[in-house]
C-alpha cells in the first residue's frame, strides 16, 4: 500500500464534494496533515504499527493534498507511526496509574489519539487549539464519549496566563506532539514553565528536533520538506534542558529517533552516521515528570522503542469565556515570509 493510493481511494463524486467542502482551516499545519495522512496509511498494511481505524475513515473525508510536499516514500510511514506509538504507549501508562487524571493535548490539530486510546469515563480529556480548528473538528470529527472538552488557545502568544484557566485538581498529563519546535524558544519554554507552576503533578509528553536536522528543514535540504513552509524556531539537542526550566521538571525517558529510523543513505552509511553526535540528536520523544513523585531519567531507563467561548464542556457550557478574543496567529506553525 503506497501513500498515493489511499489519496486516490476516495470513491464517489458525493465523497468528493464532501471532502471539499471538508478542507481543514489554514491553522492546520503541515505535519499535522502529514501525520492523519501516514497514520491512515499504517492503518491500511498488515502489520499496521497504530492500527488507526480513525485517521483512515477521516482521511477519506478530509482533502489533504500532501504528497506532493512530503513525498511517497512508505518507510516515512512506518518511522512517524512508531513515534506515535511510543507517545501512545506513555499516554496508557499515565492513565492506567492515574485513572481520574486531566490530559491537556495542546495544539491537538488532526490528532486522533483519544479515539485511539479510548480512555475509561473517569478521564478528563481536553482538546486545544485555534477556534478555527477547534469548530473543525467539531464538524468533522466523531465526538468523543466521556468526560470531553474543548479549550480554543494560542499557544503562540508569549502569554502563557492560558494555561491557568484549565482545572489542576487532577494528576495532568499534557500531551504537545509535532508542536513545539515550530514556537519560539522562549514561548515553548514558557509554556513547559507555566506548566509546571499550574498544575501540582504530571507528566509531559513531546518530541523535539536536534540542530541538524532543523537546519535541514529550514535550508529546504530535508526532502520531505522541500515544498513546504515549515520552519524550525527551537532545536533541541539534549533533553537535559528541559530540566532546566523549572525545578519541579525531571527527564523520565527519551525515544530517539534514530532507534527505528530507516536506513535512508543505505546499510553502511547509515551506521556510520549514527557515530555522530549531530545525526543521533537528529530528534527524539521525550517524557518529562514534575512535581511529586518526579523521578530521574536513571531511574525508570531509556526506552528501546469556532466561536469565542474557550473551555466548552460536552454539555455545551462555556466556564473561560472570551479566553479566545484577540487571537490572529496560527497556533503552533510559523510559515516563512
């Protein structure tokens, strides 16, 4: 199963009108597409790594046009859906421990995790990002069941004050996937901070991109990246940093992606490549704990692997209204001028 043949797998003229009129707001970003995209194509092969029943019944209603920017390359697929795997496999194990928690999922875009894990009633799920994508995905999307609310942020805005409005009467997991390097370093690392300070304990789960391979991106190099917009404004090339926003912040595992990335410049080279420090930092996943009970990195070991109102709850009750007046940036992508 190639990338290109579930574009060309939509069917009738109906499900094509529908797919038009579908089409995802310019707060969208490129990854987040690419990724609903890839992870509809994992759900299609054998041996689907997510099994994303989800992304392949939106796939068909949503026209996302990205192959012609990221390429047909398949083992692209198989690489990004084991990264969402791993975060997937972190995202379970909060909420088996902590079966009453909040999960934040910042900048949630076309994510169809919720869907995915079907976490138990008991769990707070919020969804955040930019009103236009927030009423998107209210049209698009199938509604969750449970304990489901929306939160229409801009996570762009150096004033990360946002951040009080949610609950912090629950262990938190906030969930930034494909978000984060996109903002500047002093607005992510105000948003990691802001995090800590707000909510009492939890655990953050986010992926980072090392210097190189930003400056690949950013000097159009990258192949997949070559026709897009994307522009890196926060490499990270150790994790240790995060520790050094916040005092209650702990690095508790990491997944580089050079663990499960193919072998793209062949057998031989490819394992030369990863002797480097730059091309073993090429990105990684990383889980960070804060507050009580905050452990080492030492000590668990690395893994091998629309509208104005803000905070609505699935009753239709808006608790933070006008949260959402001035917003005028996407939320988590900065296009070159």
């Amino acid at each position: 199963m190639t990338s290109r043949s579930v574009a060309s797998s939509s069917g009738s003229s109906a499900l094509r009108a529908e797919r038009k009129l579908n089409t995802p707001p310019k707060f969208v970003t490129e990854a987040q597409r690419t990724l609903l995209y890839f992870r509809a194509v994992d759900a299609d092969h054998p041996e689907s790594v997510l099994n994303d029943i989800y992304a392949k019944q939106l796939v068909n209603r949503i026209p996302l046009d990205i192959v012609e920017t990221m390429g047909s390359d398949v083992r692209y697929v198989t690489f990004w859906c084991l990264r969402a795997k791993r975060i997937d496999t972190w995202c379970q194990e909060f909420i088996n421990e902590n079966p009453d928690c909040t999960v934040v999922n910042l900048s949630c875009g076309l994510d169809t995790r919720i869907q995915r894990l079907e976490p138990p009633r008991s769990v707070r799920w919020i969804d955040v990002d930019h009103p236009d994508v927030i009423e998107f995905r209210k049209r698009v999307f199938p509604r969750p069941t449970g304990d489901y609310k929306t939160a229409s942020v801009d996570i762009t805005d150096p004033d990360t004050s946002w951040i009080q409005a949610f609950p912090s009467n629950r262990p938190t997991l906030v969930i930034a996937e494909s978000n984060m390097f996109y903002l500047k370093p002093e607005v992510a690392k105000g948003i990691f901070y802001s995090i800590a300070e707000h909510f009492p304990h939890g655990q953050i789960v986010f992926d980072v991109l090392g210097s190189l391979c930003a400056n690949l991106i950013n000097m159009k190099m990258a192949t997949a990246q070559k026709k897009s917009g994307m522009k890196i404004l926060w490499p990270v090339d150790d994790p240790h940093v995060m520790t050094r926003i916040h005092p209650k912040i702990r690095l508790l595992d990491e997944m580089r992606y050079t663990q499960d990335m193919p072998p793209w410049f062949g057998e031989f080279k490819t394992k030369i490549l990863k002797l480097l420090p730059g091309y073993r930092n090429l990105g990684r996943v990383i889980l960070l704990s804060f507050g009580a009970g905050s452990r080492e990195l030492e000590s668990r070991g690395v893994s091998s692997m629309g509208d104005s109102a803000s905070y609505t709850s699935s009753s239709g009750t808006e608790y933070f209204p006008g949260m959402a007046e001035g917003l005028s940036r996407a939320s988590t992508f900065q296009r070159e001028q």
